[in-house]
C-alpha cells in the first residue's frame, strides 16, 4: 500500500517507527478529506495513534504573516508616539527622550 502510494507521489517521504506500529511520513494531499482517506486505508490505521500536523511553504507563511507585521509595526510607532507626547508638551523637545524622533 505505502509503496503505490508512494508510486503515486503521495507519500513523499517516511517510514516505519522503530520499536512501535507505526509510521511516520509526508504526505501530498489536496485537501483533508483525500489526507484522511490515505491515512484510513493504511492497513496499520486501526493500530496505531494518528497525528496529522498541516505544513506550508516558507513563502505562503511569510504572505500569511506580513500584514500581521505591518500591523505590528505601525502600532509600535504609535505607541512610541503617544509616549514621547507628554514629554515634548512639558518640554517642547529640549530634553533627550523628544529627540528621538517619531
């Protein structure tokens, strides 16, 4: 079974864990419900423990994470803002805190 599968460039990688039923592998799937019905029809898939754990590419993660960054950014600026704020009304920027800049 493994090895069709493997024919078949779904499972990409993996192999029997030593000293259990089980094996451990990459596999190639278009959505959950082709993943779950590759794993199910594993003949060892009643004996062991199943952990699936979804991967992506470095490139999709970096676009899923980047406007989350520029949030991030803009509200550290902000916030580095507000706290000069006070100190260039008290000393309309004379002191070392208000020449830092915005």
């Amino acid at each position: 079974m493994c090895r069709k599968l493997r024919e078949q460039m779904k499972i990409l990688a993996g192999g029997p864990i030593s000293g259990t039923i089980g094996i451990a592998m990459i596999v190639e799937a278009a959505s959950a419900l082709e993943l779950d019905g590759i794993v199910e029809n594993l003949p060892v898939w009643p004996l062991m423990e199943t952990n699936v754990t979804p991967l992506t590419t470095f490139e999709d993660r970096i676009r899923a994470i980047s406007p989350r960054l520029e949030r991030d950014k803009a509200d550290a600026h902000k916030q580095r803002t507000a706290d000069l704020w006070p100190c260039r009304l008290k000393c309309q920027g004379s002191c070392s805190r208000s020449s830092t800049g915005s």
